[in-house]
C-alpha cells in the first residue's frame, strides 16, 4: 500500500506541474489573485474555480482511499486538531503555490517524529518535544522564509 501511495505522490506531482505550467495555471493563478480582473480578460472564473475544487476533493478522496487500505480503519477521531496542524505546518513550512513544497513540508514534518522516536526519550516527552519543535520550526520558517522552503515561482514577464 505504501507503494501505491508514493506512485499516486509522483503522479500528483506530474500532474500539478503540467497544470501549472499550462495555460489553464496561468488562469488559476490569476484568478486565485484578482478574479475581477481574471474576469474582466475573459476568464472563466467560475469554471476554473469550480474544476479545481473538484480536483482537489478528487485527489484527496484518493488519498483517503490509499489511507483507508493501509490503516485499515477509518473513523473520525482519527483526524484531531493535532492532524490539521500537522497539515498546516506543511503547507507553511513546505511554501505554498509549488507542488515541490508542499512534498518537502510533509516529508519534513513526517520525518520528524520518527526521529524524536529513536531518540529513545520516553513517548509523553517525545509528544511534548514534537509540538515545541513543530511551533518552533512554524515560526523559524514565517521570520525567516515567509514563502516556506519552496516558494511559487514568479511567471517572468515576456
């Protein structure tokens, strides 16, 4: 299952950068930054909004399929606020606008407990330790690299 999952990884990671790099990313992010003005050129602002939301609610439905297959279980106090801010400090971390980022955030924050747990440390002190180390690292990176690790790369102008 783990397989799986790093196959559908590399084929998001395909599949976002042939999206932002088409014609139609282009239109996304101008629409993600002015829609009035996005409109006012003739772009579809509703249809680009809507089609992305779908994709993005397909992929994560995939997700949760592949992590339904290697847990086994699902129920809802699987995902506490503990999640949603491990998915935030990914995206902040990682940087938003690049899929690269968003890759290098979840790698980053999933590497981290594992490496608090060889420390051999006692798991109440590891769970304290990850959570100072996480708000930690959040505030490094917003003072530091307020766009995160990788950050959206700028369109050059022709």
């Amino acid at each position: 299952s783990l397989i799986i999952a790093a196959i559908l990884a590399l084929a998001w990671l395909l599949i976002a950068l042939a999206i932002l790099r088409s014609n139609v990313g282009l239109r996304a992010r101008a629409v993600r930054e002015e829609p009035a003005a996005a409109l006012s050129l003739g772009v579809p602002v509703r249809l680009i909004q809507v089609s992305f939301f779908a994709v993005g609610a397909s992929l994560a439905a995939i997700a949760g399929c592949v992590y339904a297959g290697v847990i086994g279980f699902i129920d809802p106090s699987s995902f506490t606020i503990h999640t949603s801010v491990q998915l935030l400090a990914m995206v902040v971390i990682g940087g938003m606008g690049n899929p690269y980022g968003a890759l290098a955030g979840g790698f980053a924050i999933s590497v981290l407990p594992a490496l608090l747990i060889e420390m051999n440390i006692g798991e109440s002190a590891a769970a304290a330790l990850q959570q100072i180390l996480f708000g930690a690292v959040m505030i490094l990176v917003i003072m530091l690299r307020p766009s995160g690790m990788f950050p959206e790369t700028k369109i050059a102008k022709k």
